[in-house]
C-alpha cells in the first residue's frame, strides 16, 4: 500500500514538472548577465547590433534546429551576430549565465548587455519581435 502511494507521488511530480518544463520551452524571458561579447570572445562589427549566443551540445537534436533557425535570421538580417558555444568544450560560458539546459539563445546589444534568453527551440516570429527595437 505504501508503495503504491509513493508510485502515486512520484508520477505526480514528475507530470508536474514535465508540464511546467514543456510550458516554459521556447518562451523568452529576461536576464541580467553581462559581458556577452567577450564572453563569444569578439567584438561586434560595425554593423552588427545583436549576438544570439547559442549554448549547445553535440548530441543535441533541438541545437541544430536552432542553429538552423539563428543561421537564417542571420542571413536576413546582417545586424544580428550568431555564434555557438558548445558547452562541453566551455563550461565556463554556461556558468557564468546560469545555462542548465541546451540549446539556450542569449541575447546581448551592443554594449554587451543581455537582452533576453530562452532555453529550447525558440519561436522565430516571438524572437524578431523582441529584438526589433534594437535593430533599428
């Protein structure tokens, strides 16, 4: 009976945190984290207004959906910088923005400054709208 009710609990939290994981997949949010550029260790070029600094992983299925998907932004728009990060090879990328989780996008201006993350495949149409007021 016991074990039964701890069978229970379990399947419980696990559906719990499965849910709210897949809620929070692919949705933007703010950061504070500075430094992004030195942290991809460059420079912006003259014309270069945003970097998407992708954290990833070699095994990652969703990484290179989202490489895809930042190489395409890139090539329609050369004020955004893209550049991937494998996080086995850089650890210390992923600890100094607190990335748990790959793939995870890192937006920085300019100045270095983030501007917003998201952890997962992000959502192309939601990801232009946010960084719109920098590239202009």
């Amino acid at each position: 009976m016991v074990g039964a009710g701890v069978l229970l609990a379990t399947l419980l939290v696990a559906t719990a945190v499965g849910l709210v994981l897949r809620a929070r997949n692919g949705r933007l949010r703010h950061g504070r984290a500075e430094g992004g550029w030195a942290l991809a260790g460059r420079r912006p070029a003259d014309d270069e207004r945003v970097l998407l600094l992708q954290l990833s992983s070699p095994v990652c299925a969703p990484c290179r959906r989202t490489a895809a998907l930042l190489t395409d932004l890139r090539t329609r728009d050369p004020r955004i910088a893209h550049l991937e990060v494998d996080v086995a090879e850089r650890p210390d990328v992923a600890r100094a923005l607190d990335v748990l989780r790959t793939p995870t996008v890192v937006a920085f201006d300019r100045s270095g400054a983030e501007l917003l993350r998201v952890s997962g495949v992000p959502r192309t149409a939601d990801l232009e709208a946010a960084l719109a007021p920098q590239l202009t």
